[in-house]
C-alpha cells in the first residue's frame, strides 16, 4: 500500500523513540489538574489579536483543559474542542509509558508520509480557527485589560524552537569538527 494512504506506522519496539512525551504529557496533567484545583490562572494570557476580536485556534484553551479536568465536558468543547482530545492523548501518553516501563516494550509511530498529515494538520487547524472565531462572543470576557504577559508567553514556543535549533547546530558542528 502506498504511504500517502498510510502515513503513520505503529511498530511495538524495545527501545523508547518518544521518551519525552511522558514528561510533556505528565507536565499537562499536573498543571490542568492544579487549575482544577485552584482555578484559572490569574494573568492574562491571551495574544495581541485578541483584543481586536480575532480568535485564534487556541483560544479558549486554558479554559477548555480546566472545563475538561473539572469533568464539565459540554462546557469543554464548547471552549475549544481541542481540550478533550488533548487530555486523553496525554492519558494515552502516559499509559504507553507505564506499559513500557513494565514489560520493555514501547509502541513506536513512525511518519511514512509527512504530506497527507501536515494537509490533515492543516484543514483540522483551519476548521478550528472558524469555530473558535464563531464562539468569538463567548470568549471575549468584558473588562480585559491588555497585559504583557500574554504576548510574552505567546512568544515562548518561538523562543524554545530556536534555542533547541541553536543547540542542535552547535552539537552538529562539534561533531564534525571532532571528525
């Protein structure tokens, strides 16, 4: 079968190739949990477009992990549907870890074929850029103020990307000097 009809495959393996997974999924869980416990965070965390109406597909998302953690899953989807899935995927996550651990033997996704994930990726993040800019009134709260700290941790991907790339290319050119 060509890989464009089956882009992923799953190969059950003695050694863990997604190792940090378990750590970003157990990291999700805690902090969705404390926000069970404690409430939202009490920062703004929203970016720039915000302000001017414009949802973005993450909008919303904060509040549908919480909605989700506190078992209000209608409230959830309703937030951003991508709360739910998260947080079974981090289960999942997690429970692969623990199997592995226990018997040796992790279940490995290989990418056979990247272009019929990263068209998938794409329509799915476009249909929830529309849905999130049709829930666009019940994610505005009145009275936001503007704060820094939302464009700020906007930011932080971007940031962590380029210091992983600075780093890897550092560590590549080691090598080769090494050689």
């Amino acid at each position: 079968m060509p890989p464009w009809l089956l882009p992923l495959r799953f190969r059950v393996e003695a050694r863990d190739r997604h190792s940090w997974f378990a750590l970003v999924a157990l990291g999700g869980l805690v902090l969705g949990g404390l926000m069970a416990v404690f409430g939202l965070p009490p920062v703004d965390i929203h970016g720039p477009l915000h302000y001017l109406g414009i949802m973005g597909p993450g909008c919303g998302g904060t509040r549908s992990v919480w909605a989700a953690m506190r078992g209000d899953l209608a409230m959830s989807w309703r937030y951003n549907p991508i709360g739910i899935p998260l947080l079974l995927g981090a289960a999942a996550t997690l429970l692969r870890f623990l199997v592995g651990m226990a018997t040796g033997r992790w279940l490995n996704v290989h990418v056979r074929s990247v272009t019929p994930l990263a068209v998938t990726g794409g329509a799915l993040f476009g249909l929830l850029a529309v849905n999130q800019q049709l829930h666009v009134e019940l994610l505005r709260t009145p009275g936001e103020e503007f704060s820094l700290v939302g464009p700020l941790l906007n930011m932080l991907p971007i940031l962590v990307l380029c210091a992983v790339l600075v780093i890897r290319n550092r560590r590549i050119a080691r090598r080769a000097a090494g050689r």
